[in-house]
C-alpha cells in the first residue's frame, strides 16, 4: 500500500517462493541468502529459522491503531529526533507506487544486509544509480526505472492466490535490518510510507529482537490476525 496514486502495481503474495522468485530475478544470489517463513513469535518457533537472520519482512493490517502509531512516531521523531540517530548507512527510500510496499520491502532488505548480489544484476544496478540521491529521488527513480515493474509483476502472478480484480488492499510490507550505531547494533524498521528509518531498540539477534518489537508494537494492539513474517537467512 501507499499514500499515493500516482501509479499502482499488484499486491505481492507474503509467501517465500514469491519472495524468493523476485529476489532471484533482481540479483540476490540464493545459495547466499532466501527468505523463509516464520511461523510464530514463541522461541521455539523463532529457533526453527536458519541463522543468522540478516533481515525480517513483516505483513501486517493498516488499521486505525496502528495509523495512530505511525503518526504518533513521526511527531514524536520531528520533535525530538532519535538517540541514537539512524546510521548515515542505511540505505531507505520513500514509497510513492500503491501496492509497491513488498518491492520496497525487499529492496531494503538486501541493501542493508550485507547479502551477496550479482554485479550488474537489477537491484545492483539499482543501487549504484541511488546513491547520493534523497530518499524522494530514489522513489522517483523506482517510478521510471524499468529494472523492477516486470520483476513486481511476475513475481505477483506466481503467487498461490488468483491476482485480485480489486487491488486495493489494507496490509502493508515493512522491513526490518540491524544497523551500526555508537552504543551497539540496533534495530532499524523501514518503511516507505514513513517520514524515514525508525529506531526499534538495540540488536541482541535480530529476529529475536524483532520478534520482541512485533508483538508489542503490532500485534497486541489489534485482534486482527492477519500477519505474516519472513526472514532472509541462510538456505535451508
């Protein structure tokens, strides 16, 4: 989902085999990294997942509450900023394509996780052409790069659900990532449709971590239980 019409693409599928097949056709080399699924929030569940987790991809149900969050965030970070701020090497850009939030939740996850990439592949590509670009230029170059339109759209044809005739939706992809900071590793949510990176707490393991910030943040504000959770991790 995004704030903007500007244009609109097909809502992806939050399985690992969509995931997998966008990330493969960018550029990700997946005898380094996938995604899997994570199937619940309990230890023991979390301990199913190859480690390390280099990165954490969340769907989750834009609801009143959690827009109330959202807002809350952004005003409480234009007063105060963040202690500690985000790391100047954390790569975030705005959301302006509806239903772009799985792309743009897998671009952050690979260009802030240290993954393999194969050189000259799309998401390297990618990039190469944001840097020293502002968060708004980079979305504007995801608008008119052709790198990523055709990859979205294969990858949300092959999911195990028939492509909606509506595309209008109310989940929305977020990413989480461990990021550097003075005082230790952090956990750092990114999101497009934010004002930019937030700071979720230091980084003990990142999907622990995460783990932590999900149910408190997300989960026990809402009885909607439509969620779901993927790691990048090693392969299985």
């Amino acid at each position: 989902m995004s704030d903007s019409s500007l244009s609109r693409w097909i809502p992806l599928e939050s399985n690992p085999d969509v995931l997998n097949a966008w990330s493969s056709k960018a550029g990700l080399v997946t005898s380094d990294a996938e995604f899997t699924d994570v199937y619940g929030l309990d230890a023991d569940l979390l301990a199913l997942v190859p480690h390390p987790v280099k990165a954490v991809i969340l769907l989750f149900p834009i609801t009143d509450s959690s827009e109330t969050r959202r807002r809350n965030d952004e005003t409480r970070i234009a007063a105060e900023g963040q202690n500690p701020p985000i790391d100047p090497s954390v790569f975030w850009m705005k959301q302006t394509i509806s239903n772009a939030c799985g792309t743009m939740g897998l671009i952050h996850a690979i260009a802030n996780s240290g993954v393999q990439i194969k050189p000259d592949s799309p998401i390297s590509k990618f990039i190469e052409e944001c840097k020293d670009k502002t968060p708004e230029e980079r979305a504007k170059l995801l608008e008119t790069t052709p790198l990523f339109s055709s990859i979205h759209a294969e990858a949300a044809s092959s999911g195990q659900t028939a492509v909606p005739t509506n595309l209008d939706t109310n989940l929305h992809f977020t990413c989480f990532v461990q990021a550097p900071s003075e005082t230790g590793p952090r956990v750092v949510e990114l999101d497009g449709r934010r004002t930019g990176p937030v700071d979720r707490g230091a980084c003990t393991e990142l999907l622990e971590s995460v783990a932590t910030v999900v149910k408190s943040y997300y989960v026990e504000s809402t009885t909607n239980v439509q969620f779901s959770m993927l790691a990048l991790a090693a392969p299985q």
